[in-house]
C-alpha cells in the first residue's frame, strides 16, 4: 500500500450552522482509487471541495503529501484537479480552454499545442475536428470531455470526479471513465470519485467510502433504512413494507432515527429459514452481483419492496448456491445486528 497523499485530521465543515462534514481521521493512499458513496445530502460534495481545496474546513488539518495544506496554497496548486459534475468552460475555443492551465503555469502557447492534442486524444475526441471549436458548440457530453481533457494536460497528482458520467451520454460515459483508470495505470494519478454508479465504483476502487450525515461511517455499514419506526403490541419494533412485509430492528433510539444493517450480519437462504427468536428473515430478489476487487469476493444487492440491501459472500459460496441474478432468496439477519444512526 502507497503512503497516505492525504491525511485528515478533526475535519468539521460548517455551511452556517449547518454541519455538512464531520470527520475525526481520514487517510487516501496515493496512487489510489477511492470511491465515494452516500445518499444526497451525506456530505460528498462538500468533502470533495476540501479535498481539491477550493474549499477550507471550518476546523482541523488537511495534509498533502505530508505537508500541512490549506486553501490554494502553493503546496497543491496545480497538484490537484476538481472535475465537477458540471463543469463551467471558458467562452472561448476548445483549444484555449484546454490550453488556460498550462499557460497559468508559465507554459507559452505555442508550446501547448501537443499537449493539448495530446490530452483531446485520451478522451476520444480529434484535436483536428474539435480544437477550432467554440465552447457553445459542444453537446454535454463532449464539454464533459473538454473539461477532463483541460486537467488531464496539467498532469495531476489527484484527480477528484464529482459525478463525472451523471449527465452525459453512454458514449461520453464510457469515455471518461476508461481515461480515468488510464491516468491511474499509466501515469499513478490517485482518483477520488463520486458517483451513484456505485457498482462500477465498487469494481475500480482500492478503499469505498460511506458517507452519512457528514461522517464516515464504518466499512460497508451501507445498508441504511430510514424511519419512521412503529412499535408493535409485543413491543417490537418495525418497518411495514410496500408489499406487506415488514423490517424488524431493535429499539431505536427514536421513532425518526436511521438504521443500518451490517451486510456482514446478513445470511441468505433459498428456502423458508429456521429462525431464531433473534433474528428476522424478508424475501428479495437478487438484482445485482459483482465482484469486489479489493477483497475477492461477490457483492449481492437484493431488492424487497422499496429496500435495496447487500450482502458479501465467498465466490465458492455463490457457486455452491447456484446465485444469479432474478432469483428469489430470503434475507436472514439478527435483529440485534441493527446499528442506529
């Protein structure tokens, strides 16, 4: 494993008196792949701005490459590359769009020529054809391309994809994401990513990242049931669910609270279980299977009703079971495994 590129530490940023990211200690390898994962509203965006520092924490440290770094600081000027979701282009050529942040760094124009051809090229688009062209001549797609392009040429250390392929095309998409992991392979750029697209994120990265209400949370604790949460006559407590089934947890802290199911406490059975007084079983279906590289083994989500839930198991395991995708199986988890949030 690389040494951390970044370090952080009592991280807490606040947007009034919102807290938008409350982190105690986070490290990234370099040369790494992250993913970043969470619902809207987790913090990911706002991480990521710390991260690229366009932004500064309200409190604590942020070190880069083992020095300590803040907002702009010379120290990770041009080291680091945010690519937005919707990234904004200069109202000007291609070219010169491409060609701003090399001469920001004292590189003359004539010289940027190749390596603003150079950078068209590993995002599929001929510097011949698109060079001359204006920014409002693009498709999204394309500017999405422009605008990857644009920091590739700088050579970054890091390069930060908020939601890269969220609104562009399959073509653009499949694009961005083969020169993404090309700059990893080839040239060590160490990637933070977010995306919804979280099985990719799963199949590429070295380390996933959960966010929650602008903390980190444990590794894979990702399976998260909001409320409300109603207690039964025998002083259970549960989730109705749309097709009549329902989520049993322990006791919440608050009829409001969030709850998380350890994929790691979740069994799955082809056939009605034997239960134990402790433990809950609800029927899904199995609508992905991927593998994880980091760790070897078969990622399993299974929908019941409006709940997605995963699960990891052994690639023999899933052999044995004969598992794939649109089969029925039942979800088996002790109700003691719930963590609240």
């Amino acid at each position: 494993m690389q040494p951390p590129i970044y370090q952080l530490q009592n991280i807490r940023k606040l947007h009034g008196r919102q807290l938008a990211v409350d982190i105690a200690t986070l490290s990234i390898p370099a040369a790494s792949i992250t993913g970043l994962v969470g619902p809207n509203g987790s913090g990911k965006s706002s991480l990521l701005k710390l991260l690229a520092f366009v932004d500064s924490p309200s409190e604590g440290d942020i070190w880069f490459n083992g020095v300590k770094a803040t907002r702009f600081s010379a120290s990770v000027r041009f080291h680091v590359c945010l690519l937005p979701q919707e990234p904004y282009l200069l109202k000007r050529s291609v070219f010169d769009n491409i060609a701003y942040g090399l001469t920001l760094r004292g590189i003359r124009k004539s010289r940027c020529y190749q390596a603003v051809m150079d950078a068209l090229s590993l995002v599929g688009l001929s510097g011949k054809e698109f060079a001359g062209r204006s920014w409002y001549q693009l498709s999204g797609g394309e500017a999405q391309r422009v605008a990857l392009a644009a920091r590739l040429a700088l050579n970054p250390e890091v390069l930060i994809l908020d939601e890269p392929t969220a609104s562009v095309d399959a073509a653009s998409a499949q694009q961005i994401k083969s020169c993404a992991l090309n700059a990893s392979r080839d040239r060590g750029v160490t990637l933070v990513i977010v995306s919804h697209d979280w099985q990719w994120l799963h199949e590429i990265s070295n380390n996933v990242i959960q966010m929650f209400r602008g903390k980190v949370i444990p590794p894979y604790m990702e399976n998260i049931v909001s409320g409300p949460w109603l207690q039964k006559s025998d002083a259970s407590w549960e989730k109705p669910l749309a097709d009549g089934q329902y989520l049993r947890v322990s006791e919440p802290p608050d009829a409001g609270a969030v709850a998380a199911i350890p994929p790691e406490a979740i069994f799955v059975s082809r056939t009605p279980p034997l239960l134990k007084p402790v433990e809950h079983a609800i029927q899904g279906i199995v609508t992905c299977m991927t593998l994880e590289t980091s760790s070897g083994n078969i990622r399993i989500t299974l929908k019941a009703a409006e709940l997605s839930l995963s699960l990891f198991i052994a690639v023999d395991t899933a052999q044995a079971m004969n598992l794939f995708p649109g089969q029925r199986f039942y979800i088996v988890y002790p109700v003691s495994s719930v963590v609240w949030y």
